[in-house]
C-alpha cells in the first residue's frame, strides 16, 4: 500500500511555474503581482452532505475544485493559486489517481496552480484553499449594492437541484433532462469570466451555492435592504419537470455556482451586450428595495400582477 507521502508525489505534485515554491516544504511561497490585492477562499465538501457516496471521482475532483473557484468569480478575481487538504478513508490509488484527474483537469482549465496541502485517514472529506488576484479596489463585495439595483443571475439555476433529487429518487427526470441536470450538480462551472467582465460593472455580487434566495438575501443584508424577485423574469423551468419541485430548485436549490449580481438600472443594455459577448444567458429577475417598512434582507417572489406567492424555503442551511 503506498504512503501517504508516496500518494502526494505521485498524484498531486506538478509543476507550478507561477509559484516561487510550490509542494514539497512546511510552507508553498507565492509572490502577487505588483498592484494587485489577494482574494483568498476556503471550501469544504463532505460525503453525505456535499456529494453523495459512490460519486464518481473525477467529477468529484473537478467539483471540489469548481465550488472554490466559482468565489473567487464572485469577487472578480482570477485564479493563482489552490490548496487542497483531504481526508481519505482507505489509499486508494485508483480512486485517487481519478480523482485527481479530475481535479487539475478543473485547474488547467482556469489557470491555478496546485501548491499544496494535507492528507489523512478519516471519513471522506476535501477542503480547498483558492487564492486569486484582482486590482487593488476592484473586488466585487456584498455590501456594494443601492435600492432600486436590477437584480441579475446568470445561466439556468435549478438544474443541479434538481439533478440531486433524481438521484435521491424524489423526482424521475426523463433521460435527456437526468444527463444536464447531474452533469450540472457534478460538473458545475465557475463562471470566472463573467465575475472578471463585472468589475467596475456589478455593485454586488455572490455565487449561488446555498439557494438564489438565500444568497441574494446577504447581499441584501449586507448592502442594507429588501429585493422583489418577479416570477415571469426567471428562466424557463425545464418542460419535462415537475413544476412545484423545478420552482423550488430554481428558488433555493443551491449548488449550481451561477453568479447573483446587482446594476443600476442605467448599466442594463451593457449587461444585455455582456450576456451576448460570453454567450451566457443572464437573467433580469428583480430589483433591490429601499428597506424602509420591510425588513433588511427581506426577499419578496411577485406574480404578474404584483401579488406575492409563497416562498416557504430559501435556502441550505448546514445547521437548520
């Protein structure tokens, strides 16, 4: 059985040409770019919470590290650099060798270099550490947002709930709606482009990782004020599922790591134009609200005509 020192070298030392030091001492050494500041994340995912168990584990090492990156997005910064510690019930070398094809498959992709981390024994559990940069001043916050803000989300969220509940057999998707909806729960993709092209544009952002409601609700908290969402500005929910559970998804279904913004309202048609340029479909759904009667962080689902509906789950909440 290889060691545990064995498994780091063989799967998950590279070369890391933008590191000064990368894996190998107590410590990976990173220099930033002049000008620019750092935007620094954690995230952990664990089976039977994050992922189910026999996920397969490449689609698990690309997400483990997609999840990271798609906060990074949220603030507008490129990725540098990652970490990832890990807890392995048995030393796999199959499992792992997949896994972390999968994983600096995802690096490649957005342009981050592995530079260390930590693994043990235990119950299976992965957290990554992602480090990016952005011009100092630049970084897209959650406080940012001003009432009458248009509130925007990009690509189709919902779909990765409702792959979950496929899987967990509480809804049967037809075959060609079961492939896009698991490949969007195991194969999210952090939209870093959209988060760079916000900058100077946005004046909020989040990723929707714990529900759209949930999440637009801490910009909302921090920014100091109430939204109205208007149902017939969503996306179209997918046609072959059924329309309460889609609706539900959509609304707080989280783990579909598409980008929640905030714009005034004189920055639409650039918005419009963006969408176009990424090829990304971006979705106008609502607007933000002076708080006044209502309470901060109070998140209203209007029909067409102006009339609330029920909006009885927002979001995952780990101790809820």
């Amino acid at each position: 059985m290889p060691s545990e020192f064995e498994l780091i070298a063989r799967h998950f030392t590279r070369a890391t040409p933008s590191a000064v030091l990368g894996p190998g001492d107590d410590c990976a050494l990173v220099r930033p770019a002049p000008g620019m500041e750092l935007a620094i994340t954690t995230d952990m995912l664990v089976e039977g919470t994050h992922f189910l168990p026999g996920t397969d584990p490449g689609q698990l090492g690309w997400k483990t590290l997609a999840v990271n990156l798609s906060d990074l997005a949220a603030m507008g910064a490129a990725p540098r650099w990652v970490l990832l510690a890990g807890a392995l019930p048995a030393a796999d070398d199959a499992w792992i060798a997949a896994f972390a094809g999968g994983f600096f498959s995802c690096a490649q992709r957005y342009g981050a270099d592995v530079i260390g981390g930590d693994t043990t024994r235990g119950p299976r559990n992965l957290c990554v550490t992602a480090i990016g940069e952005l011009p100092a001043g630049a970084a897209l916050r959650r406080d940012g947002a001003q009432a009458d803000d248009d509130v925007w989300v990009s690509g189709q969220p919902g779909l990765a709930a409702l792959g979950l509940a496929h899987l967990q057999g509480r809804t049967t998707l037809p075959a060609a709606l079961v492939q896009r909806c698991v490949a969007a729960l195991q194969r999210p993709l952090p939209r870093i482009e959209l988060g760079l092209k916000l900058r100077g544009l946005a004046s909020a952002a989040i990723d929707v990782s714990d529900g759209l409601v949930a999440d637009l609700g801490h910009i909302l908290e921090r920014s100091g004020l109430a939204a109205d969402l208007y149902e017939g500005q969503f996306p179209l929910l997918p046609p072959a599922a059924e329309p309460k559970l889609a609706r539900e998804c959509q609304l707080a279904g989280g783990d579909d790591y598409e980008l929640c913004f905030t714009t005034p309202p004189a920055a639409r048609q650039r918005v419009v134009m963006l969408a176009a340029e990424l090829d990304l479909p971006l979705w106008r759904i609502g607007r933000t609200v002076a708080s006044g009667e209502r309470p901060v962080a109070d998140v209203r689902l209007l029909d067409a005509d102006g009339q609330p509906l029920p909006v009885t789950h927002k979001g995952f909440d780990h101790f809820a």
